[in-house]
C-alpha cells in the first residue's frame, strides 16, 4: 500500500553562531508509516534497489524547504579566528537533506556586507532536468543575487547519495560558503549511518586574497600557488597557532571531530571532499573501508585500505567496527605529498567505541600510502551495479590544458589556448534562450555547441602541468580513460565503465569521459580546483541549443539579472570580477 509521509517540509534553524561539528545521524527523512497508520511503511523510491538505474527517479510529492541567511561571521573552527561566510551563522553550511524524488527548495537571503558582494549557490552534481537555470553559477546560469535581494533555488533529488552545495562566485566557497547534501535512496545493508563525512583544506587568508594571489605574477611559488593553512574533518581541527604569522586570535587547543562505532556494527559513512585544491586521502587505523558508490553511482562493492578523492568527489563506505570494543582509533585524511600544496600534510579526528573510557587515546597505526601520480588508483575496480556500455560518440571534442602568463605577466589557465573569462550581467544560459549564438561564440567563453542530433558526445583532454579534478554540470558521464601521457586509444572496461561526474585529470596525463547530450541548458566542465577556475580553467556546453530557446526563461531569473544591473549601475562594490568571476 502507498504510505503516508509525516512530514513533507523540513526548515533550518536561523542564528547559530558557531561551527557546526558534526552531521547528527538520523532520522534521514524516513518517518514514513503504512497507510493504517501503523508501523514502518515501505520507502518512497518503492522496489528500487541498487541495482536500478540511479537516475530513474521516484515522484514522491515531498518538498523539502530551506530558508538560508548569507552573511559575514566570525568562527575559529581549527582555534584560529577569522571572518567566514556563513548561512545561517553556521560553518560548514547546513546539510541538505531528501529523500530520492523529493522536490528541494531553498530560499537563499544574501546578506553580505563588510563588503558587500553577490552570490550564487550551486547543488554539485543536481541535474536540474528542465530546470537549467536553477544550477547556480554567476555568469553561465544566472546573474548573482544582488546584495539585499533574495532568491529560491528549487530542483528535484532526480538521484540518490552524498554530495554538497557551495558557492558558485568568485571563489566564495574558500571562504566557507559550503555544505553537504544527502539524498537518501536504496543502499547495501548498514547498521548505522554516521551521516556525511566532509573533507576540506582550509585557508586561513581571505578567499579573495587566495584568487588575487593565483593571478599574480609574483615570482614566490608560495605566493601564486596559494597553500592551505590547514585541513579539516567535518568542520574541525586544531592548528599549531605557533605557527601563524598573523595577529589573529587563535587557540591550539580546538577540538578534532569525534566520531562513535557500535562494536561488531556495519557503520556507514558518506565522505565528501569539500576542498578548495587539496586531494584526500581518507582512512581508519585498523579498519578496512568497503566502497558501495562513487559519486552518485552505486557500485559492486570492493575493499581497500584509503580512499583518495579529488576536489568534489564522493564516495560512500561501510566499516565493520572489528576493533576493539574498549578502544579508541585515529581517522585521518591526508593530502599527499604530490597531490596538494599545503602547509599541514595530515588531519586527525577520533573514533571511539562505545565501551571506550572517556578520553581514550588511540594508539597509531596508518597505513603506508605509496607515493603516486594523483590520478584514480581504483578505476579498474569501479563497476557499476546498474550497467550501461560504452557507445559509439557522435561527437569528439578535444581540448589542451596548459599555463602561461597574459600580456601583463598575470597567470592563467588555458584550454586550447583560451582561457575563460564570465559577464556577471549577460550569464550564457540567458544569452543562449535568445538565440545570441555570436555572445556564446566569443572566444572568452570557451562553449562548444552540442547540436539535437548528437547524443553520445566524448571529451579527451591532455595535461601537462598540475593536477586537476574535472567536474561536469547538467549530468554524469562515463571515465572512458584516465592515466599518463597523452591518450593513446586505449578504453577501460568498454562493457561497463566507471561513472561519474567528477574526475582526476593527473600531471602530465590525460581524461576521457563520454556524456550524453539528453539535457538542454549551459552546463559548465570544469577543474575544481576553485583557484584553478577562479583563474580561467572553464569550459562550457551549450546542449541542444534549439530546445534551450523553446524552452524560455522563467521571469524571476530576468528579475534577478534587473537587480544586480541595478545594483551595478550604483556603484555597488565589487560588481565586477577581477578573476574570471568564479
């Protein structure tokens, strides 16, 4: 029988003022009863398993409504103390949370002042199936909410698993404008869920100082590869303020995020690297990670001893708790000595059991990480559960990453020796919906038009210097190949590869992925390594062309752009980028 949900909504406390620690576990949305009134009802995605297609999504009639405040607070999450953007007053953000086929909405306030700058919030990894405007990126999908103004994003949870939020303007979310999200859908049997697991570096200069500096043409390698101060677990750490060359107040006492097992238990944790540039490297002394998913896709689960995730990746894991129940272990995430540039190579949290005495030390014991080049160590073993082989593409694209200097010595990104520079008042969706094919042509923008006939669209990009973790907008796609050198032809498991919708592009290597063109709109393709972006490492998409002008522009998105021309045109601060504008 069709069961009857409890609750339909779900709102955010206003005002904390305080880093957010830890993701409470549960109850994850599921207070669902039989249509009696009695008892458990059966979930809302129905007889879907993992082994169905992860994006054939439920109607469950559910909206999820949030109301969020941006603003400037002052938070010490590692003890050392400085000004982050917040929603809410909360660092990290708050968790959004649904169940799969749920309607999300969330009414974003920007209150940014001291200065005042826009905004805009983009759902990582959200489709945004008929809805491309709601993606959230200034200059490709929408214009920034204006200081003062209000906007709501609304979308559909069209698939299931861990991912995050962040801000999608002018580097904003190096400055703490980020959060998870959870989708909640079938998964392999658990115990508990620990809930989201997030891993960040962490910059102790402000965000804008960190894209100035990537821009710069000053000859301090410190200085144009900006390196993070620290690195977080859910929010927490604490840092060595011995070591700061600042006045900030600071406290080398802040406390590391904790973390319980149940002996004997299945613990299911969902990791989320939420970083501005660093790679993690995820483990547990003395316990072996299951991986059941990567990204949104779920997959025949395989064992290992680390998990390593670029920026923006995600992967979900089972822990048997097999320790000991009295004891005490170290999680940690290490950044790799090839793989980030940061001051602080390894981070700690705790995980107690639950006979453990109060103020259990652990004893370590990590696992040895051998040196290696930053690109996907696993992809042979990733295979999805729900299976799609490799077609034929329609259409290959190819584009070179390279680094260099402008004519006035300031560093940029290039793809095919363009590097991409956004409008904050004509975003290319909008441009697109008018048929201005001559503003989206413009070198500047980096787009290549997907025309309606082509489905099956593969991309190859070769590397030469730096690491980076390649996100897609508007879709996933399949990791056809990833490794060194350049290409030479060679495909990964052809019947079946990995999918994704962020992947490593290693140093001197290449990527090859391969995404259907099914859903119109501007969808971004880009490093997320956010001072890489900030500094041009942008491409775009423009997918079926034809039915992004059928398909209009709903007004509030017109609105939106009316506001901040307005805003601009009085001067408002900080209306123009001085970076590419993300």
């Amino acid at each position: 029988m069709k069961p009857t949900l409890v609750s339909a909504t779900i709102s955010v406390v206003i005002g904390l003022s305080q880093s957010a620690y830890a993701y409470p576990p549960g109850p994850y949305l599921l207070s669902y009863v039989g249509a009696n009134g009695k008892g458990p009802g059966s979930p809302p995605w129905g007889r879907r398993t993992v082994h169905s297609d992860p994006e054939d999504a439920p109607k469950t009639g559910a909206v999820r409504k949030y109301d969020w405040i941006i603003q400037r607070t002052t938070l010490a999450p590692d003890g050392f103390e400085q000004s982050l953007l917040t929603v809410n007053g909360q660092f990290p953000g708050p968790l959004v949370e649904a169940n799969w086929g749920d309607v999300v909405e969330v009414t974003v306030h920007n209150n940014i002042t001291g200065p005042e700058e826009g905004t805009a919030i983009h759902w990582h990894g959200i489709h945004h199936e008929g809805s491309p405007w709601m993606d959230g990126v200034s200059g490709v999908t929408q214009c920034p909410i204006a200081p003062g103004e209000s906007f709501t994003y609304r979308w559909r949870a069209t698939t299931h698993g861990a991912s995050w939020w962040h801000g999608h303007h002018a580097l904003q979310y190096g400055g703490g404008l980020w959060g998870p999200i959870v989708i909640h859908g079938p998964s392999q049997k658990y115990d508990v869920d620990l809930g989201p697991v997030t891993l960040s570096d962490y910059y102790h200069m402000p965000y804008e100082q960190v894209a100035k500096n990537a821009i710069s043409n000053s000859t301090d390698f410190k200085v144009w590869v900006p390196h993070s101060d620290n690195h977080l677990i859910n929010g927490k750490n604490n840092y060595n303020c011995s070591l700061s060359t600042t006045n900030h107040k600071c406290d080398s006492n802040a406390e590391r995020a904790q973390f319980s097992f149940q002996a004997g238990k299945v613990h299911r944790l969902r990791l989320i690297n939420t970083g501005v540039q660093a790679l993690q490297i995820f483990s547990i002394d003395n316990h072996k990670l299951q991986v059941t998913s990567m990204d949104w896709t779920p997959v025949e689960p395989y064992e290992v001893d680390y998990v390593a995730l670029g920026v923006g990746q995600r992967a979900e894991v089972l822990v048997h708790a097999t320790g000991d129940p009295k004891a005490a272990y170290y999680m940690r995430t290490k950044g790799g000595t090839q793989c980030a540039t940061t001051f602080v190579n390894e981070t700690l949290a705790t995980v107690y059991y639950d006979q453990a005495p109060a103020g259990a030390v652990p004893v370590p014991n990590p696992y040895t990480i051998p040196d290696f080049t930053c690109g996907n160590l696993v992809l042979p073993k990733v295979k999805p559960l729900f299976k799609k082989p490799l077609a034929k593409p329609d259409i290959t694209l190819y584009y070179n990453v390279t680094f260099g200097a402008n004519a006035t010595g300031n560093r940029q990104w290039y793809q095919n020796n363009v590097t991409f520079q956004a409008d904050w008042s004509r975003p290319l969706l909008l441009e697109a919906a008018d048929g201005n094919a001559a503003y989206l042509s413009a070198p500047q923008h980096v787009t290549a038009s997907i025309p309606e006939k082509a489905r099956h669209v593969r991309v190859v990009i070769n590397n030469t210097f730096s690491i980076h973790p390649f996100h897609l907008h508007g879709g996933n796609f399949q990791i056809v190949s990833e490794g060194d050198g350049p290409w030479n032809g060679t495909v990964i498991n052809p019947e079946n590869p990995a999918r994704a919708d962020t992947e490593l592009l290693r140093r001197s290597g290449h990527l090859v992925v391969q995404f259907e063109a099914t859903n119109p709109g501007v969808w971004g393709f880009h490093c997320h390594t956010a001072w890489h972006a900030s500094v041009g490492l942008y491409i775009n998409f423009l997918v079926k062309p034809k039915a992004v002008r059928k398909a209009g522009i709903p007004q509030e998105m017109h609105d939106m752009c009316a506001a901040w021309e307005a805003y601009k045109s009085s001067g408002g601060e900080n209306a123009h980028p001085f970076d590419s504008g993300l």
